[in-house]
C-alpha cells in the first residue's frame, strides 16, 4: 500500500508540475499576443516599429529571467522558448541559399563592367495567344510557354504570332512592347 501512494503521489506531483507550465506557458503567449495587438494598433510607423522592436527583445530576454526561477516556472519557460523558435525555423523557406547572408541586397550594389555587360534586360517572344480578363488587361501566352499579364489599364494591341519585347523596367518591373511602336504596356509574369 505504501508503494502505491508513493507513485500516486509523485504522479499527482507531475501533474501540477504539469498544469503549472501549461498555464505559465500559455499566460505568456496571451501577453505575447496582446503585446503584438498594442504594437500594431499603433498608427505611426516609427512608434509601431519601436514597439515590435521592443517586443522582440523582451521575447530575446525571457529565458535568462526565468533562469532564476523556481523549477516549475523554469520548466514552463523553457517550453515556451522552444515553442517560439519552433515557430520561427518553421517560419523560414526551406528553399535559402546556403549564403543567404552574401546575397541580400546584392541588387543595389554597383556592378562591375562585366556583370552588367552580361545582364540580360531584354529579351524578345513570339506571342502564342492573347485573352482578356474581365477587367480588359491582357493575358498574353508566348510560344516558349511564359505567360504574362498587363498590369496597367492602357489599350495595346497585339496578335498572335507578332514578336514583342519584354524588358526591365524600373523598380522591378517589366514592359511590353514592339519595335514597330514607340508605346509600351507595364506587364508581370504570371507562369
């Protein structure tokens, strides 16, 4: 008889244990969200980013705080750290570079005589079909199987079997036009 208190008693133990963290960890995720909803219901930009910065770093802190609490809270905090970074690895594509670091904002750099020499800012199609959506714009398939779309509300006519350019345009963006005009289309690439 005594055996068997003694593992209720420690199964009893567990579970407070237990109830304990799950309530930690999920009063810590409500004021993680209520602090989230302070952040963005703020109208300024500036403010609203100093708030989300702020909310981050306390999230950044929570774990060496709660280092030197009781274990129970110990417990709760470490369930919520691995909760959260859980939630960002799954956050993160899973298609990255290896040196995602290298390449980010590589865009803007200026490049050297033969990068931009071999830059390819214009190329030339064969229009397969064209279609119209409800709102007029163009859906135009090429032979090579790239489909586009106007983006803008200007009328431009083509036909099927014309060849027209598709070139860069400024702040990422793409135009449509042929050489016989001197009037273009903003288009984007659907497929």
């Amino acid at each position: 008889m005594a055996r068997s208190n003694i593992i209720r008693e420690i199964l009893m133990r567990i579970s407070w244990i237990t109830a304990a963290a799950i309530l930690i960890s999920t009063q810590a995720t409500a004021g993680l969200d209520q602090d989230l909803l302070t952040c963005s219901a703020k109208a300024d930009k500036l403010d609203r980013l100093i708030c989300y910065d702020q909310v981050a770093a306390s999230i950044k802190n929570t774990p060496r705080a709660m280092s030197t609490a009781p274990a129970t809270t110990t417990v709760a905090a470490t369930s919520v750290a691995l909760a959260s970074q859980a939630q960002a690895v799954t956050a993160i594509p899973a298609t990255l570079p290896a040196n995602i670091e290298d390449e980010f904002g590589k865009t803007s750099l200026k490049k050297n005589k033969q990068e931009t020499k071999n830059e390819i800012t214009k190329i030339y199609m064969e229009i397969a079909s064209i279609s119209k959506d409800a709102y007029g714009a163009l859906k135009i398939s090429f032979s090579n199987g790239q489909v586009w779309k106007q983006s803008d509300s200007r009328r431009f006519k083509v036909k099927a079997g014309q060849n027209v350019f598709i070139e860069k345009a400024a702040l990422g963006s793409f135009i449509l036009g042929t050489d016989e005009r001197n009037s273009t289309i903003r288009v984007k690439r659907l497929k």
